[in-house]
C-alpha cells in the first residue's frame, strides 16, 4: 500500500498504446460564476456544447481538456455556498459528460469543485479524466494550495497536503503524486501551481503528459518549464473572457492557454483572450521509445530537501475545516513554522 511506483533504471511503468500518435485539444472556454442552479446549469450545457464543436467539422481530437471550473465557476464564496456548487463524481454533471465522450470516441478531462461521501465536510479541487467508453479512469486531487500570498484570505478547498497522513492511510503514498496510465500514455492532470519539484516527482514517476488547469491567470514560464525541464509534454487550460453580467471585469485572468513540448517549444498557443480550441500532434509511440526519467543528480540536493522545514505543516484540516476564505486565513494565522521576514530600514 505504501509503495511507490518508480523505476531504479530510468523507464518507467506504462500500458499498451492504442495509438501510434493523437490529438490533444485544450478547451479555453469561458468561466462564470454561478449564482443558482439554473446558471450552472448553463454552464454545464455550454461544455457540452463546445464538446460539440471541437467535432463538428473534421475528425475532432482524441482528447479533450477543460480548465479548472467550467462547470461552477470561481467566487469569493464561504464554504456553504461553494458547496452547493460542487459536484459529485461520479454525479449526474459527469453522466453527461461521459455520454459525450462515448458519442464521440474520446477522452475528456476537467476540474470541479468535488464533494465526497467519503470525505464528509471537506470540499475537494478535482481533475476528473473521463475515458472514450464513458467510464471515470482519474480523479487527481489538487497537491497542495498555496498559502500566505493571498491579500486577506485563504483558500479553503481540502487538498492532498491538507489531509496527507489520512489520504496516505486510504489511498496509499503512491497516490500522493498520481499517475494514470492510459492507452494515450501516462497522464498527470494538475491545478497546482509553481511548485515546479512536484512536476519533476511525477516526470520520475513516468508522467509523459502533464495536463494543468487553471482559471484566473497563471505564469506562461512556470507551464513552459514543466515541459522543457522533464522533457515530456506540457498543456495548460484557463478560462477565456469572463460573462459581461458576472461579477468579475471580461478579461479578468483571461488567456494563455498552451501545448508545449518536449523542449518548451510551443506546439499550440498561447491563445488570445477569446474561447478557442488548440490543438497539437502527439508522437506517443516514438516519444516513448526514446524517452527515460529526468536526469538527476539527486546525491547533491538530497542533503538540502532532507533538512528543509515547509512553511506549513501537513494536515492542517485534518481535524477543522475553515467555512469562508476569511476564516481560513485567520485559521491559518499563527500556522506558519518560518520566522516573519526581516523588515527593511528606509
């Protein structure tokens, strides 16, 4: 239960392709904040939509990847109204999703915020990856959020660093960092952001595809480096422009969204503001031949991780769970395991 899928040889596990190469499509879609069901409810009918589109004309993609919240949206909401915006997975949001995977023959991944009876009382930041059959093959949990950058508030979402000792205790530490093996190859999916060892743990792991989601802005070099300093492939989703009616300016965040390659090079994007389809080619087959875990002389730095204390300890909503952003970051207040920075004369 305890153990950790890597290879002491520079390969990596893996499954039979069912292609010798396919396409990946990146759904810059737009994001709106729900106010009531009826307005998530049309946000979900608009994904379906657009799952229409990318076939309309032509073969369509084999893949097809959302940002973080196409479903919901994003709001400075407390923990009892974000929750009435969560969905279960699998749920009925995901039972029409699935439908449109099988009428189409593809893969389709996205985020949500996640409810789960077996986690009760804690929301969840979710990728789901959803096979050509219909059928739920993944479901990554965010890593970790960011802490003590935010102006006022913290987020409040149940993350795998939040619960770690009880997530390992369930799902065992492999799950921790997880790769799905897929007939498309090994696929990572991720709304963490510039933490760039966690991508180089799942690189070693064998993740040849790291899918990331964001919706509100991100660093374009943060995605690009994923990519260029694994040499696997790197695809980030955001949202495009933002509803005039909702509470947020159109451009809030809007933009960016990328394939990358193996060398950092762009294979698709950054695409404008505007909702847009991206495409790239992927050479699985002959990527995998030549490919092997990062290189890395691990015997300098261990020294240095095996030392380093984290800002914030692990499990911190193990045992409470903050009901608005306020409350979290008031919960998280007197948290922090490193001095304050040093204040400068002048």
């Amino acid at each position: 239960m305890n153990d950790i899928d890597i290879a002491g040889n520079g390969g990596y596990s893996t499954v039979e392709l069912a292609k010798d190469e396919w396409t990946l499509g990146v759904v810059q879609s737009r994001v709106h904040p729900s106010a009531n069901d009826a307005e998530q409810k049309a946000n979900l009918a608009h994904m379906l939509h657009l799952i229409d589109n990318a076939f309309h004309y032509g073969h369509g993609p084999d893949f097809l990847m959302f940002h973080e919240f196409p479903i919901s949206g994003w709001d400075s909401w407390t923990r009892s109204e974000a929750e009435r915006r969560a969905i279960e997975v699998p749920g009925p949001e995901t039972e029409q999703i699935s439908a449109k995977a099988r009428q189409y023959g593809c893969y389709i991944s996205f985020g949500a915020y996640v409810k789960d009876p077996d986690w009760p009382g804690h929301l969840l930041s979710v990728t789901t990856l959803i096979g050509p059959d219909g059928q739920i093959l993944a479901k990554h949990w965010k890593a970790r959020n960011v802490k003590g950058v935010f102006p006022g508030f913290e987020l409040f979402t149940t993350t795998v660093h939040d619960v770690l000792d009880e997530y390992i205790e369930r799902y065992g530490a492999d799950a921790v960092l997880p790769v799905a093996r897929t007939p498309l190859g090994n696929i990572s999916m991720s709304s963490t952001q510039l933490e760039p060892e966690l991508y180089r743990a799942l690189a070693m792991k064998g993740a040849e595809l790291v899918l990331r989601t964001v919706t509100g802005s991100f660093y374009e070099v943060d995605v690009r480096s994923t990519a260029l300093h694994n040499g696997i492939y790197c695809a980030v989703a955001n949202n495009s422009l933002l509803l005039p009616e909702g509470p947020f300016f159109q451009d809030t965040g809007a933009g960016g969204s990328a394939i990358y390659g193996p060398d950092g090079e762009a294979l698709a994007g950054p695409a404008d503001k505007f909702e847009t389809l991206l495409t790239a080619r992927i050479p699985i087959r002959r990527f995998r031949a030549r490919h092997r875990q990062p290189n890395i002389h691990l015997e300098l730095a261990r020294p240095v991780f095996d030392r380093y204390v984290g800002r914030y300890e692990p499990n911190l909503f193990s045992s409470y769970q903050p009901d608005s952003l306020a409350d979290a970051a008031a919960y998280l207040a007197d948290k922090s395991r490193w001095a304050a920075a040093p204040r400068t004369a002048g």
